[in-house]
C-alpha cells in the first residue's frame, strides 16, 4: 500500500492511501478532530463515495480494524483450507441459466460440485433453500465449495456458462 500525506493550511492533513488494486482512499483529518473517509475507484477523478467521522467514532474504527473485538483466523490455519472448503457470494445475473428455474432442475450440486447455502432477494434472506427455490436474476447465492467448484458455479451465476 502506498501512503502519502500532505498538509491542507487551515484544515488539518490529508492521507492518501492506494490499495494493491490502484484503488485510492483519502482521509481528511482535521484540526477540529473530524475526519472524512473517501473512496475512489482506479484512475477516477471522481470520489466513489465519503463519510465523515468524529474523533470518538475514528479510534472505534481504527480499533475495530486492528482486531480489538475479533480476531481473524491464524492465516497457516486458512492455508489448510484453501482449494478444500470455501464460501463466496455471487450475484445471478440476467443471462444466467439458472435464472428462472428450481434449484432442484438446474441440478447446480451435481454439475457444478457446490452447494447453494443461502439467497438474498432484496430484503429477504433464506437459509437453506430447499430443492424447489426458484433462483430469480439478481439474487445473491451464497455458495460453498472447493475454489473449482465455486469458480464453475460462478461462471454460471454471471452467465459466463450453462449446466
């Protein structure tokens, strides 16, 4: 990650910060305490979105991002995981074959290997959905699998592939 800070006279400082994706975060800290939380995408001039924060409220971010009331997984401990058991949200998209049919019909377990474990549809979230669920473009499918099953699934969900 690449930081870079700067003074702004009479405001305080500002704190860029680009991520591994070339995506840029620009916090605005100010004399006063307040701080503003700006997110750009890659190579857009214009801010993505931006919040401000009070002093009390920046400590708290700040110490829920170091871990202070949860603490990841040993990342060794993922290692053994990984390319074995993994979970992803996918959104379905309007071209995907299992737009429109029963979980039970588009056969996703046997084809694909993974399973679906939940869908959001909007407001509605429904765990475990049984064989007869009607998967609907824009649902998210949260999905559990090996990285190969998931990564088939997926292709399916953005209508990349059939079944």
């Amino acid at each position: 990650m690449k930081i870079k800070m700067s003074d702004l006279p009479g405001i305080g400082k500002r704190i860029s910060m680009t991520t591994a994706n070339d995506d840029q975060v620009v916090l605005i800290v100010h004399h006063t305490g307040l701080r503003e939380l700006y997110f750009f995408d890659e190579d857009e001039e214009e801010c993505r979105t931006g919040f401000s924060l009070t002093a009390d409220e920046t400590r708290e971010l700040g110490a829920q991002l170091l871990g202070a009331t949860y603490q990841p997984v040993d990342i060794d401990q993922m290692r053994m995981f990984k390319n074995k058991i993994m979970i992803e949200w996918v959104e379905v998209g309007p071209n995907s074959a299992l737009a429109g049919k029963p979980i039970r019909e588009s056969k996703i377990r046997t084809k694909t290997g993974a399973s679906i474990t939940g869908v959001v549809r909007g407001d509605e979230v429904v765990a475990v959905p049984d064989a007869d669920f009607v998967i609907q473009a824009g649902d998210t499918l949260m999905m559990l699998g090996s990285n190969e099953q998931i990564a088939k699934l997926a292709q399916v969900c953005k209508g990349l592939g059939g079944l």
